[in-house]
C-alpha cells in the first residue's frame, strides 16, 4: 500500500476557493504520551 500521507500546504475548500492558513494563528498539536507532533491546528 502507498503511503500519501499530507501535502505540505494544507489548505479548505471554502465558498468556490482554497483558503490556505495565511494571516491565521496556527498552533501545533503534540501526542502527550510520546511529545510528538501530530500536525497543526489552524485557528
């Protein structure tokens, strides 16, 4: 099986465009039993 895993510039398909997280808070988010990033949270 392939892994595709994540592009490297997430972006949302909103309202007919791709909004990516420019001008937005971004905040990454850890697994608290290991202390590693499970990727980012876009605010």
């Amino acid at each position: 099986m392939e892994n595709l895993g994540y592009p490297a510039r997430l972006e949302l398909y909103v309202a007919g465009q791709w909004r990516g997280v420019e001008g937005r808070r971004t905040q990454v988010v850890v697994n608290p039993s290991t202390q590693q990033p499970l990727g980012v949270n876009c605010q």
